[in-house]
C-alpha cells in the first residue's frame, strides 16, 4: 500500500514539474515616428557641430511603463502594454536622426561621442502622454518639450523654444494612444527643425 502510494506521489510530482504556467505577454509599442525632414543646403550653421544632449525628463519617461491620465487629474499605468524602449532614449535618437536629415550643421552629433561641438541642443520633455476625458469617451494625446541651443565654449543660451502638440487618438485603448504619440511626435520634430532653420539663416 505504502508503495503504491510513493508511485502515485512520484507519478504527480512528474506530471507537475513539466507543466509551466504561462503568463500574457505585454504587447510592446515603438516610439518611431516617421522623421520627415527637409534638407537645408543653404545654412549659416554649415561650419559649425551640434551635440544632441540626452532628453531630460520625468522618471516616468525613463521607464517603459505606459501611462495615461483620466481628466488630466489621475495617472495611471496600461497593465498588459508597454514600450520597446524609455520615451527619454527614444526620444533622444528620433531627434537626432531628424536634425541630421535637415543638413543645417557640419555634423550632428549624439551625446556619447567624445568629440566637441560648437553647439548643444538641450531638451527637456515636457510632457509625452495619453489623456482621457468625458467618462472614457475621448481621447487625445500631448506632446511637449522645450529646447535650448547652447552655445558650448560660452555656455550661454542662444535661444529657447517649446513646442506643444496634440492628436486625437483613433481607438480608446493604448495601441491607439502608441499611434497618436508618434504623429505627435513627428509634427513636433518637424516644428523643432523649422526652429532650428530659422537660427541658421
């Protein structure tokens, strides 16, 4: 009796070990926006390197949480979605490769390199987030940051600008809120070259 007994534990401890419990994976969302550029043959910056500093953010934007707010009062955080990477870096690149694509200056440079640049872009991201509003029957997006080009020998200002974008997302759920955030996102970088081109000229 006693051995029959152990089989059937041996026999249910076997069976339990080759089972695993699978959990829902989060479905994972890019911020890459499309980086329509203009190319600027004819600019005043041609002799001059840019440094692309890396974005400064809240901690939020440093993570690859997704969140959104309801009546711009509460902040919450999307269970079963996520980004493939933190707003802040990806942010970071977009507008590197963007402002590379005007051609405005001598080289464009990401804020790893260890060469020196005449110019740095600081830039601060405001807010980069999915609202909803109306009992969940709305939903919008708003994307706002704040440049500064600096000028690195004086370390003085030469200008600012901040930027603020909004689009209406197309589905009340967070792939939706993913699509708005990058057309966002490139309505923006766009205006940020505009910017830029009119210090070059």
């Amino acid at each position: 009796m006693k051995k029959s007994i152990k089989i059937v534990l041996i026999t249910a401890l076997t069976l339990l070990s080759g089972c695993t419990i699978t959990t829902p994976s989060k479905a994972e969302y890019r911020i890459s926006p499309r980086i329509e550029v203009q190319s600027n043959e004819e600019s005043s910056c041609k002799e001059k390197s840019l440094k692309i500093a890396q974005a400064f953010s809240a901690s939020s934007l440093m993570s690859t949480k997704m969140k959104y707010t309801y009546d711009e009062a509460q902040e919450f955080t999307y269970t079963e979605s996520a980004w493939s990477r933190s707003p802040s870096r990806a942010i970071t690149a977009a507008l590197l490769s963007s402002v590379r694509g005007t051609h405005l200056f001598k080289s464009v440079n990401s804020y790893k390199s260890r060469s020196r640049s005449n110019l740095i872009l600081e830039t601060n991201i405001e807010e980069f987030i999915q609202h909803y509003e109306e009992e969940n029957q709305k939903s919008f997006v708003k994307v706002i940051i704040s440049f500064s080009l600096v000028d690195s020998k004086t370390s003085k200002i030469i200008d600012t600008e901040t930027i603020s974008v909004k689009v209406d997302t197309k589905s009340l759920n967070a792939e939706g809120g993913a699509v708005a955030l990058n057309s966002a996102l490139d309505k923006l970088l766009i205006k940020n070259n505009e910017w830029l081109g009119s210090l070059c000229r």
